[in-house]
C-alpha cells in the first residue's frame, strides 16, 4: 500500500492516500474522475468557514482517502475506483464515506416528429429508448434512453452526439443539441444552495460520484424511418453492446423507462422547461 501527501497541480492539499498493489497514486491523481470528485468535496467543506454554515461550530474535515480496488477497461485505461473517504469531526462524529467513483456519462431525449404534420405540434412526438443487457440491474433487457460515458476530454455535447450515432445509427450534429440540464440550472439561478456542482443529474448521490448532462435532440424525418427504427439491432459489438431500438410515444416515456432514473429526469426536465417556455 502506498502513502502520499504530495500536491499535484489543480488539486490542493491531499490528505494521506493509500492505493491497492495495482494502482499507483500518479495514476489515481491524474484520473479525470478522482480530480472532479476531489475538487468538489473540497469546495463544499470549504464553506463550512462562513459562520451561517450549519457545520462551522464542528467542522468536517477529509483526514484520509483508502482505495479499496480498481477495474480496468481495455487497454489498461483506468475506469471504476472503489474507495473509503474518512470524512469526520475533530470530536470523531463521521460521514459515510464510501464512493464508487466512475465519472461523468450523458443522456440523450432522442425525440422523433413525421416531417408530415407541423413542426410546432407536440402531437405524433416519438422518444427512442435502447433495450441492452445491464447487468448490474441484473437485467439482458433494460429499458432507458440512449447514454454513455464521458471520456477524458469532457466534451458533453460531442459525446452525445457521438453516442445518439453509435446506439440509434442516427447523424445528429452537435449544434442541434439542446443541453436541458445546463438550461434548467440557469433558470432557476444556477445552484441557489451556494453548492458548486457539476451540471448534472446525480442519480446515486449516496454511493456514486456519477453525474448525467442531459441533453435534448428533435429530430423530423419520414414517418417510414421512423417506423423502421423499432426494434432495429445496433451498438458498437466489439464493445460488447447489444442494443435494440424501442421507439415509444413521447407521452408514455415515463411509463416505458420507469425503472430507469435518467429516463425519467429526462422526461421530467423536458416537461417542465416546455411548461415554463424554455424549449
């Protein structure tokens, strides 16, 4: 196990970090994931100075980070951290601590309209779901909408767009994105609790450091392409995806990826900003 106290640059001050055999800590340090999860806590304890901070009396303090152990994708490219964060008191009082760290990924609302009625109608709107073996859900036929990882780059818009062609075979340019999570934030004055997040859905805040952009695609195409997508066979295989398209009525999304909780958020942003005119 190794120790280390040193500051790499964009992170501050490290408390001790203890790594498995496998990993190293310059590589733990220079994960995309660990430095947004590491940044942001350190931001949100840092408000604990303000004396209106319920927590300024007692403050908590990250005193040591313990990484239990890593999966590795192909090509030995780190991609999940499990690890123990020991967040407490100086009277001994701690926060549960442990984090499965994976990352940023997107969401797409993946919405299709006949190019033969008008575009301004929200009747005959179709929302296309991907059917895919999830096996942590213990599921070989999981419902949701079409989403992905981030990569290293950070780039949200490109990466959905990228992801909507790869899942659907649909060319979506990046420009056509509307970015609904970014778009809520700021109509509600971005993060009125004084917290600075990432502009996301956080769909396991209590386990997991994952945060979804959700993003909005209206597309208008012939009643006959949309009718072939249902039930079309997709995905990238040498990935190990085995997609296939479901094309539901927009106004039974809720109901067709109920298990799903980005579906959902989705469904719920698009239905809220439509109610406040901001689509």
């Amino acid at each position: 196990m190794s120790t280390s106290t040193n500051t790499p640059e964009g992170l501050g001050s490290l408390p001790p970090i203890s790594c498995p055999p496998n990993l190293s800590q310059d590589a733990l340090l220079h994960f995309p994931a660990f430095r947004v999860w590491f940044a942001t806590l350190q931001r949100s304890l840092s408000r604990q100075q303000f004396p209106s901070h319920e927590f300024h009396k007692d403050p908590y303090v990250l005193r040591k980070i313990d990484v239990q152990s890593v999966d590795f994708f192909n090509g030995g490219r780190l991609g999940f951290v499990k690890l123990k964060a020991d967040v407490s008191t100086a009277g001994g009082e701690n926060l549960p601590g442990s984090v499965f760290l994976r990352g940023g990924s997107v969401g797409m609302l993946l919405l299709l309209q006949p190019d033969d009625i008008l575009p301004t109608s929200e009747n005959d709107k179709w929302a296309v779901l991907t059917v895919q073996p999830r096996i942590p859900a213990g599921s070989l036929a999981f419902s949701e909408i079409p989403a992905g990882m981030l990569d290293n780059s950070g780039a949200f818009a490109g990466k959905a767009a990228a992801e909507i062609q790869e899942e659907t075979g649909l060319t979506i340019p990046q420009g056509e994105l509307v970015d609904m999570t970014s778009l809520a934030l700021q109509s509600m004055g971005e993060q009125s609790d004084g917290e600075t997040l990432q502009q996301g859905v956080y769909p396991s805040p209590g386990g997991s450091d994952e945060f979804i952009p959700l993003f909005l695609c209206n597309k208008r195409m012939p009643r006959k392409d949309i009718e072939a997508l249902q039930g079309k066979l997709t995905g990238l295989r040498q990935h190990g995806e085995k997609i296939t398209l479901k094309v539901v009525p927009l106004k039974d999304l809720w109901k067709e990826g109920i298990r799903d909780g980005k579906t959902l958020a989705a469904w719920a942003l698009y239905m809220g900003l439509k109610r406040d005119n901001k689509l």
